[in-house]
C-alpha cells in the first residue's frame, strides 16, 4: 500500500517538506514547462521551485498549445533559460536600461527531455536565449552532472534569479532542495552513500 503524500509538496507526509519552502516575491516570472516524465521523480524540484516563488507558474506536458498566450504576457519580455552558441549571460535589472522584467521559460526534464520540448514546441525554440554563468557546481549530491556546470531545475531558477535580481538573494528556494538530498541519503544510510556517491580522490 503506497504511503501518504503530501498534496502540496507531494513528498510522504512523514517527509513533508512544506515547512522549508519559502513564499519568495521577484519582478522576474518564471515559467517551468515540465517533461511528464519528471513528475514522479524522487527529485522533483520544479514543483518544489514553483511552490517557492509567487511569481511562477508550473505546467506539465510535451506539446503546450497554450503557449502564444503564455510568451505574451502583458510588461514581460520572455526569454529561456537554455545553453547554446546565441544564448546571452543574465544581465541584473539595474544594468537593463529600463527593459521590461523577464518571463523566464524554464524547460524541466534530462538534456535529451530539454531538447524533445523545444522540437515539440517551435514557439520555444525561437526564444531569445539565456545561460547561466560559466563553472557552476551542483548541489545535488547523489547524482553525477551529465556534463561541467549542469544543475538541477531549481538550482538554475536560484542561479538565474540572483544574477538578474541582484542583490536580491533566492537561496532560500534552496532549503527543501537540501532537505530532500539529506532525507535520500539518510534513507540510504551514510555507508552506502560514501561507498557509492563520494569521491574520495584516490585511484584504484
């Protein structure tokens, strides 16, 4: 029999994370379009990201009809917060020269996921680009990064949010992010964890 969940956080009730998550205002919007495929993820932290940020807006699916209407939003300017070669570095409000704040599209899924939303999704493709700053570490200790500098979703969020908002902090999103990973590794037990997910930097 599956254990009780939480309705807000969706964590077991024993493991409810609600406590930890801020209610964090920003001029900047954020839109989380999240892969199916993440939802029931032991990590989910867009959810945990959305919950945290009055100013944000999760939706789950692979195709968004819905999204004409959402990249028009009325005193925003919509931007994604994706890497490649014409993706901008975020630039803090005060050095905009009056721009309006952004609506910052924040696709949640794998690379390979990332990358099946923006085809699915031509609107997204044609985005304005943004990235984060270079040589950004994860926090999520339990998961190897697929490649330098990649984080999860509410990782990102915070990361974006302190370079465009500054000196406005968003670190505070982090605390059920922490919580979740040390819940994992104490369900693990601290054994299995150093044996399997610490790097102790000697060869064999």
């Amino acid at each position: 029999m599956p254990r009780p969940q939480c309705p807000r956080c969706t964590r077991p009730v024993e493991r409810c994370l609600c406590a930890l998550i801020p209610h964090l205002a920003s001029r900047t919007r954020v839109l989380i379009l999240q892969h199916p495929s993440e939802v029931r993820h032991a990590l989910n932290t867009a959810r945990l990201a959305a919950l945290g940020l009055s100013n944000a807006e999760l939706l789950v699916g692979e195709v968004f009809d819905q999204l004409p209407a959402l990249l028009q939003q009325p005193g925003y300017r919509a931007c994604l917060l994706f890497p490649g070669e014409q993706a901008h570095a975020l630039v803090p409000f005060a050095e905009q020269n009056g721009e309006l704040p952004l609506l910052l599209v924040v696709p949640d899924g794998t690379w390979r996921k990332a990358r099946k939303l923006l085809h699915l999704n031509p609107l997204l493709a044609a985005l304005p680009r943004v990235m984060l700053a270079q040589g950004l570490q994860s926090r999520y200790r339990l998961r190897k990064a697929p490649m330098p500098g990649a984080l999860s979703t509410i990782e990102a969020i915070v990361e974006a949010l302190n370079s465009v908002e500054a000196p406005n902090r968003f670190d505070a999103l982090l605390a059920p992010f922490e919580a979740l990973i040390d819940g994992q590794i104490e369900a693990m037990g601290e054994h299995t964890y150093q044996r399997n997910h610490v790097d102790t930097g000697l060869s064999s």
